[in-house]
C-alpha cells in the first residue's frame, strides 16, 4: 500500500490518500463552513499538478515574500514567507509549490518554523514540509484537520518564538484559529478574522463570519476574544490567507467587532468609512 497526495479541485484542500484510489469524499468541503461542489468531488493528484501549475512569488520587503498559484486551484490561498536572522518563517501556503518557487525558497535560507492560521491557508503546507523539515505548528484543537502533514508542535493559546513572532488562539471562525503577529515588522496575520472587500486594490468594507457559506455569524464571546487579541498589537496591515489589507489598522478592526457586538452579530459587509463616522460621531458626542 502506498500513499499519495491529492488536492481537492473544489476548495484546493490536499489529501493523504492512496495512490491506487481516488478519495472518497474532500472533509474540507463536508464541513459546514464551506460549499459542497456543484456536482461531484474531483481532484488532482501530485504527479498532475507538477506541469499544470506554476507557482509565483511577490517581494513586498527585504523580508517579506508572497507566494502564490496559477491557474487558480481551488480557493487559491497565498503563503507568506519572513525571513529573520534566527530562522525564517512560512506562514499559511499556496496550494502549490513547483520546483523552482521550492529552489527561490531554499535560496532565501529555507524554512524553520512553518505555520498557519486554519485550515483555509494550510494549502500545500505538506510539500513545505517534504522540501525543508521545518518545525511545523497548528493550533491543538485544529489537529483534526491536519492529516496531509505532521504537527511537530502543537501549539497552545499564546506561544512567543525568538521574541519576534507572537501567535494568539483567536478561534471564532474555526476553534484552533491563530494569529501570528510579527514585531519587527509590525505585520499581523489574521487567519479569516475578517474578510475584506476592495475597491481598486483599497479597503472598503469588512466583514467577519464563523461560516462564510451560510452565512453563520460569530458568537458575542468570539467577538469579544477577536477584540481582546486585536487589541494587543499595533499593526497598519493585516493578512489572511488570501490577501494584504492595507491599510487596516487596529482601531478599524475593533470597530467592526464592536458595531457587531452593539447591533447584534451579522455576516454582512460593513463599509469602513460607515464604522469611522460612527466613531467619529462618538468620539465628538463624548467630548
Ligand atoms: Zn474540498
Ligand atoms: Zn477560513
């Protein structure tokens, strides 16, 4: 019996599964936090994605890469890579790596510590693995979800590594939910704490969910956790598994959370400058 990977067309999603059987069903999709395929599950094994899909990589800084899949597969999720003098880190990942995004990476020092926010970025996290062995980190209570790689550290709510990188349990969207906040830098990984509509590349409204799909909204406690963890880091971006927000700071961020505690928890959009005028207004009446 041997083993393969496979990734879902659908969510872009991989699964260990055998290499002399297709699987059986993608437990990515199953999950009520996202959409069925509208007819029949179909994947793409390994062996045809190598060919089908290059793997392209944007430098945001000296120390600050992004990596992404085209065609589209599945969601599309990027992956982030941060270098740092004691040990670069991966955060979340594209849904595939060719050889030669796998060569820059090495030429970029490798990875060490290799992480992600919930299993919407986890894409081809098992290839990171394969070509670097880094450390590998996911929340203990997404383990369930983990089984196209191995956890070499399963991670707590609060976990600070070379007092640079500070990851949070956020939960909330999905229980072991986790962000990265990265000091030096002053980048805050968010994992699908908000979603973010543009307009010409900007930030215009944002929204946050448990489940996008049917539209399940957050609970007032996830609310409050989400304000309580945002509330620790001064940040002017932030980054989920699919994109950079900018700008969105903190207080924008609370804001949201906030309006939806007040009004009651919903999973639509609410335009940003809706949210500052508000604040604007009760800043002005408090004085
Ligand atoms: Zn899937
Ligand atoms: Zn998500």
């Amino acid at each position: 019996m041997s083993l393969t990977h496979y990734a879902c067309t659908h969510c872009g999603g991989w699964i260990l599964w055998f290499d002399t059987q297709e699987p059986l069903y993608c437990a990515n999709c199953m999950d009520v936090r996202n959409a069925l395929p509208n007819e029949a599950f179909s994947y793409i094994h390994i062996d045809q994605a190598k060919g089908n899909y290059k793997t392209y990589h944007r430098k945001h800084n000296d120390q600050f890469y992004e990596f992404w899949t085209e065609p589209q597969l599945g969601l599309g999720s990027h992956g982030w890579l941060i270098l740092h003098p004691q040990g670069n880190i991966a955060y979340e990942a594209a849904p595939f790596y060719d050889q030669e995004s796998l060569q820059f990476t090495q030429s970029l020092g490798g990875i060490k510590y290799l992480a992600a926010s919930h299993p919407h970025g986890y894409g081809a996290l098992w290839q990171l693995q394969e070509a670097f062995d880094p450390m590998l980190m996911i929340h203990k209570d997404d383990l369930q979800h983990t089984k196209a790689f191995k956890v070499t550290q399963p991670m707590d709510d609060h976990l600070e590594l070379n007092g640079n990188f500070i990851f949070d349990r956020l939960g909330g969207h999905y229980d072991g939910q986790t962000s990265l906040y990265v000091k030096d830098q002053q980048l805050f990984f968010i994992g699908d704490a908000l979603k973010i509509e543009f307009e010409n590349e900007k930030p215009v409204a944002l929204s946050c969910h448990k489940g996008f799909h049917y539209s399940i909204p957050l609970t007032l406690e996830e609310l409050k956790k989400y304000i309580e963890i945002f509330s620790r880091y001064d940040f002017q971006s932030v980054i989920t598994p699919f994109e950079l927000g900018h700008p969105i700071d903190q207080q924008t961020a609370v804001l949201l959370f906030k309006h939806l505690i007040e009004i009651g928890p919903h999973t639509q959009p609410v335009p940003i400058h809706t949210l500052k005028e508000k604040y604007v207004r009760k800043s002005t009446t408090t004085i």
